[in-house]
C-alpha cells in the first residue's frame, strides 16, 4: 500500500513539476480540435407525417384493392426513396444549384438518399425525415433546403399517385384490349375449323360430344357399373347363405315328436349354432350336421303332415329373387357399355388419322377458349378498378404534420464535442508531462530512491529558496493560473457562440 502511494506522490510531482509543458499540449489539442469542431457543418432535420388511406367502403363492397395493403405500404416507401424522385427533388430545390454534370447529379442522389428516411409509423401512417446540412451554406439556408426537401417529397409523392395511376391503368386497359381481340382472332379461326371438320364427318360427332369424350364417359361409367355389380352379387350370396341355414318349414300342427319333429329340432338346432359364428368344421356343428342327415331320410319315409311353411325362408327366397333381377339387370347394362366402347375403339381404329385430328382441333380450341375467358375476366376486373379508382380514388393522402421548420441541429451536438475536446486536451497535456518525466532519471521521493538504488538513504535536504526567488514562482504560478483560466474561458465562449448561433437560426 505504502508502494502505491509512493508511485501516486511520484507521478504527481513529476506532472505538477513539468505543468507548463502539460499546459502547453492542453493548448495544442484544445485549439486544434475546436477548430476541427468547427468546421463540422450543422445538419437539420424536417420531419412530416403523411395519412395514406389504402381503401374504403367502396372497395369492400367492390372487391377492388382489397387484400393488397401490404403491397400498397410496400410501393409508397419505394415511390418516396426512388433514384428518379429523388433527382427532381434536387433539381426543384437550392441543392441542385451547383450540379453541372452526371457525377454530380449521381453523387448527391446518393448523399440525398442516406438523409432521407421514411418509416412506417402504424399501419398506414407514415413518417419522413429529411436531413441537410453543408458547410458552404448558413444554417439559415440548410434549415430552410432540409424542408424544402421534405415538402417536395410529398409533392411528388401526391402527383404521381394521383396522376400516374390512372395513366398506368388506362395503358393496363389497352394493353388487355389488344390481347383479346388477338385471342378472339385465334378462337374464331379455331371455330371455323372444328366446324368445317364436323361438317365433313358428321358420323364422329353425336350430339356435340366428340369420340374421345364419349369413350371416357362410357368408361367412367363401366367403372360405376363394375362397382354396383360387386356390391349386388355380395348381397346375393349373403342371401344364398341365409337360405342354407333356414329351415324350410317349421314343427306345428300334426303328430308330436317323430322324424319330421325331431329333423325340424335337430334343423333349428344346426341354424342356432351357425348364427353363433361357429364354422362348418367345428366339432358341435359337424355333430349337428350328421344328425340332420340322418333324419332326413327317416322324415322322407315318415308319411302325414310334419308342420307347417317356414315364413323367414319365404321372405328371403323373395329378397333372393329381387337380388338376382338386379344383378342379371346389371350384368346386362354392363355389356351393353362394353359393346359401345368396343364400337367407339373399332372406329378409331379404322380411322386413326380423323379421331386423331378431331382430338387436336378440339384440344386447340378448348385452349383458346378458356384463355379467352381467362382475359376477358380479368379484363372486367381491371376496368372495375379504373373506374373506382376514377370516382372515388382507393388511395387517399392527408398531410397530418406538415414539414417542419428545424430550430435547432439535430447533429453534430457541439456543446458535447467541445467538452470531449477539453477533456481530451488536458488529459494529453497530463499524459505527456508524465511520459517526460518518466523517460527522466529523476526521483521525486526518498524511498524511491531507495528501492531503485537498492542503498540506504539517509535523509534528503529542503530547497531554500531567496525572496526574489519566491517572488518569481509566485509570479508564475499566477500565470499558470492565467494560462489555464484562459483555455476555460475560451471553452465557455465557444459554448455561448454555439447557443446565440442556434439561437438565430430559431
């Protein structure tokens, strides 16, 4: 801790002793980095806020410019910041005044265009900012061009959209007449020629539908057919095995007991196991099975009446024959189509060439026509659009903030710069007195000396100094005081011309 203090004592009369020379660079860096500050130009900044209403009620309802508010948002930044606007607003404004060449013209769109900026605020609110500032110029007149900038700017702004949109789409409009008269030209010539081939072989044409038309039609048809027909004969064999397991009468009136009784039970009870989803080779229903077929024939001789008719086996021997109609009526549409599409594939065969060329006409005109109606759509369309945005325009402009008047430069900040320069000033002026006392084999204390010589030191001697002697170092502390006062007060002075000049310009 005792080192450390020492260093401190050390350093500080090592810089108080050489104070005239840190006085001297605070000078120097001081002088040169206010005349630095000075020469930066002021810059001023206009700021505006424009309102873009994008659509309204009558595009809801219409349909027209609606769903395109993120493009629209999109296009007026761009429109703003462009290379083209940008030259005029130059041209229109004091900047251009001195513009004589393209280089100079490309130059400062470039500089014009990093001091522009437009934000979008909220949705549809906008917010410009433009900057200006040159040194050849009082801050006067680059207060003044920052807000001509910004108002030419919305000037622009308004002219092109209010003008240029209906100029843009009166060329759209045109643009998509021309292409459907051109379309209408091809359909027509389309017509005539699928016209004069029907004329010339009626017998590939029926009712307007052409040979491939119709063989996919009786295709697709055939498929439906195909699926029907599955469907019924799974129904009729459901049917089928119902009837095998129903008895065909049941025991009632006659002699209790006997074969035809028991043929009767030993039926029900085979029917009653099958229903239970027993297989045919599971031991009950293979026992079951057995005995019927063995009372069968002791009922066969049995003479007399053994019961009565069955009305479940009844009504499935309707149900089976009502399926059987169905699937014998499909079977034979089924045929039916597959002789009409054999008749349609032998006629093209026998004449490849014309099924050929009547696909291609037809193909071409199909083409043709839903392109026709594809344009003349978005045609409707577009004239709709022109004519809302010629009534009642979609996109409006309000200025709500119109450009302001800069009061005072938004940069450099010049009070700040001035007192970094001080600060920086004196601190090379400490540094430096500091650096040459460093390079200097002198001790400020005794115990340095010491711990560098690695001797004893016994004591050190007092300077005495004459009165004349103190006379003069009072004399020059005083102008040490003087010098350094001086380099504030020019500081202050330079912060008060910093305010009178942003004052004027208020």
């Amino acid at each position: 801790m005792n080192n450390i203090y020492d260093e401190l004592r050390s350093a500080l009369h090592s810089i108080w002793h050489r104070r005239w020379l840190a006085l001297a660079v605070a000078w120097a860096v001081c002088l040169l980095g206010w005349l630095v500050v000075a020469m930066v130009p002021n810059t001023y900044e206009s700021n505006a806020r424009l309102y873009v209403q994008l659509d309204d009620a009558l595009s809801e309802v219409t349909g027209v410019g609606v769903g395109n508010r993120k493009r629209d948002i999109d296009r007026v930044q761009q429109t703003l910041t462009s290379a083209v606007n940008l030259e005029k607003v130059i041209r229109s404004t004091a900047v251009g005044e001195e513009i004589t060449t393209p280089k100079q013209m490309e130059a400062a769109v470039l500089g014009l265009a990093k001091k522009i900026k437009v934000e979008n605020v909220k949705d549809n609110l906008f917010e410009i900012k433009a900057e200006f500032g040159d040194g050849a110029r009082s801050d006067a007149e680059s207060a003044k061009i920052a807000q001509d900038i910004a108002q030419k700017l919305i000037d622009i702004f308004r002219e092109e959209n209010l003008a240029g949109n209906r100029g843009e789409m009166t060329q759209s409009l045109d643009f998509m007449n021309q292409q459907l008269a051109d379309r209408q030209k091809e359909l027509e010539a389309a017509e005539q020629k699928r016209l004069a081939f029907e004329a010339s072989h009626p017998e590939l044409i029926q009712g307007g539908v052409s040979a491939l038309q119709r063989l996919e039609a009786s295709r697709s048809e055939l498929r439906g057919i195909d699926a029907d027909l599955a469907a019924a004969q799974s129904a009729l064999a459901v049917i089928n095995g119902q009837l095998a397991g129903t008895p065909q009468s049941l025991p009632g009136i006659g002699p209790q007991g006997g074969a035809r009784g028991a043929l009767a039970e030993a039926q029900a009870m085979l029917s009653a196991l099958r229903s239970r989803g027993l297989t045919e080779n599971h031991p009950d229903v293979i026992a079951a099975r057995n005995q019927v077929n063995a009372l069968k024939g002791a009922a066969a001789s049995e003479s007399g009446p053994g019961g009565m008719p069955n009305p479940a086996y009844s009504s499935l021997q309707s149900i089976k024959a009502e399926r059987q109609a169905n699937v014998q009526s499909l079977m034979a549409r089924r045929a039916a189509v597959q002789s009409d599409i054999s008749r349609i594939t032998g006629s093209q065969i026998n004449n490849p060439e014309l099924a050929a060329e009547q696909q291609r006409i037809n193909r071409d005109y199909d083409v043709l026509k839903q392109q026709y109606d594809k344009l003349l759509q978005d045609r409707e369309e577009l004239r709709l659009r022109g004519q809302v945005e010629t009534e009642h325009n979609a996109v409006k402009f309000e200025v709500i903030d119109p450009p302001t008047t800069p009061r005072a430069p938004v940069a450099p900040n010049r009070p700040l710069l001035l007192m970094a320069v001080r600060v920086l000033g004196v601190g090379a002026g400490v540094a430096a007195a500091f650096a040459i006392g460093q390079l200097r084999s002198t001790f400020a204390t005794t115990a340095k000396l010491e711990r560098v010589t690695g001797l004893p030191v016994l004591g050190a001697i007092s300077q005495t100094l004459t009165d004349s002697a103190r006379a003069l170092r009072k004399r020059r502390m005083k102008q040490f005081y003087m010098a350094s006062a001086a380099l504030g007060g020019i500081f202050v002075l330079l912060l008060v011309a910093e305010m009178i000049q942003v004052s004027m310009v208020a």
